[in-house]
C-alpha cells in the first residue's frame, strides 16, 4: 500500500511492488518480478519476467528490460546522454529522445549508469554481466556474453562485441568498435578499433604481447646504459 502505481501500469498478478516504489502510466510488468523499495519505473518503460529491481533503482520513461534481469540498487537506466552543442558561446542540450533496451540474462551492478540513446537504442545484449560504477554513454552496442569490470567507461556510440572483457577501469572512446572475445586489461585506454580475439592493455591500448615485449627491450636497453 504504500508503492504508488499508476491505474493504467499493468502488472502481472504474482510480481511484487515494494514500499515506496513510484510505477508510471503505461508501463508493463511481468511475472514474478519484483520491485525493490523507492525503485522508479517511468512512464511507458517494460519490465519482463523473473526479474528483480533491488532498493533505489530508476529505470526512465520508455526504457525495456527483458527477462530473468537484476539490477542492483541505485543503477540508472535510461538518463540523458551527454550531448551538448556549442551554440554562440554556449553549450546547448542536444535532446535525448531514443531508449535504451536491456536484454535478457542481465545482471547489472549498483551505481552503474546506462544511458539513454540521443537517436534510436542504446542496447546491451543478453547474458551480458555489468559490475559496479559502469558508465555506458548514449547509443553505445553492447553484444551478448560481454563482461564490464568496475569503473568501465565506454563513450557515445562505441560497439562491443559479443564476449568482450573489459577490465576493471578500462576507458573506451566514442565511436569505437571493440571486436568479438576481445580482451582489454585493467587500466587500458582504447582510442581506435580493436580487432576480434585480440588481448590489447596500456596507453593507447595496444597488442598485450608486442607491448610486453618493448617494455622488455626497453629495459635491456636501460640496462645497457652507463650512468653519468
């Protein structure tokens, strides 16, 4: 009794609605879900089955979520890309109107952001696992199987393939294609394509195994000097 739910939110009979949760008008909710206390569903956004919204989640207006997925507390789901247009001196909001589409088999981590595509989807594909403090900036399209480690950062309209790793504190830049079962090593900074498979790390990121080996050579070299 003390959720507020919209009269026109259709909710399946066996799903829960905690204390303190706001549902908005048009939205859809499916069996077994369960939505934690002081959650926020948007207006018109789509909830699938066997899903669970832990304490403090916002999912915005027009956002879809699909089957069996966890979103753990204080996520967010669908706020504003950062766009902005330099408009006589001054930066001017670009609107935000797309929305972002969760697939099934999702887990995503507390504090992490998600958001909501300028024009058309931001995706993350099914199976995919996201840790805590993630941010996924507008438009990005994310495959299916990928893990995101702690404190990712991928910006606008970069694509991640299918079964990607990216390490805890990896930075990926806008418009970026990362390939299939690539790997991207802690602390890495991707500022160009990645190829399928490859094992990149560093500053631009680079071939972990070419980088291993200048960081040897360069050390050998090193060794070689005479101190002044």
């Amino acid at each position: 009794p003390a959720a507020t739910v919209a009269l026109d939110a259709e909710i399946a009979a066996d799903a829960s609605i905690a204390a303190g949760a706001v549902i908005g008008s048009g939205v859809a909710i499916g069996a077994r879900t369960v939505v934690g206390p002081n959650c926020v569903v948007g207006d018109h956004a789509r909830i699938g089955a066997d899903c669970l919204l832990h304490a403090n989640v916002t999912l915005h207006y027009r956002c879809e979520v699909g089957d069996r997925v966890i979103l753990h507390s204080s996520c967010v789901i669908g706020s504003d890309g950062f766009g902005y247009k330099l408009r006589n001196g001054e930066h001017v909001k670009f609107p935000q109107v797309g929305t972002v589409e969760i697939e099934s088999n999702v887990e995503i981590g507390a504090n992490t952001c998600i958001d909501r595509a300028a024009l058309g989807v931001t995706r993350v594909g099914a199976g995919t696992k996201i840790d805590n403090q993630v941010h996924i900036a507008h438009n990005v399209q994310i495959g299916a199987g990928v893990l995101l480690c702690g404190q990712v950062g991928i910006g606008g309209s970069t694509v991640i393939k299918d079964h990607v790793t990216l390490a805890a504190q990896c930075g990926v830049a806008d418009h970026v294609t990362v390939g299939a079962q690539a790997v991207v090593f802690a602390q890495s900074g991707v500022t160009k394509d990645i190829a399928d498979k490859d094992q990149v790390m560093g500053f631009p990121a680079a071939n972990r195994k070419e980088l291993l080996h200048e960081m040897a050579a360069l050390r050998r070299l090193a060794g070689n000097q005479k101190a002044v």
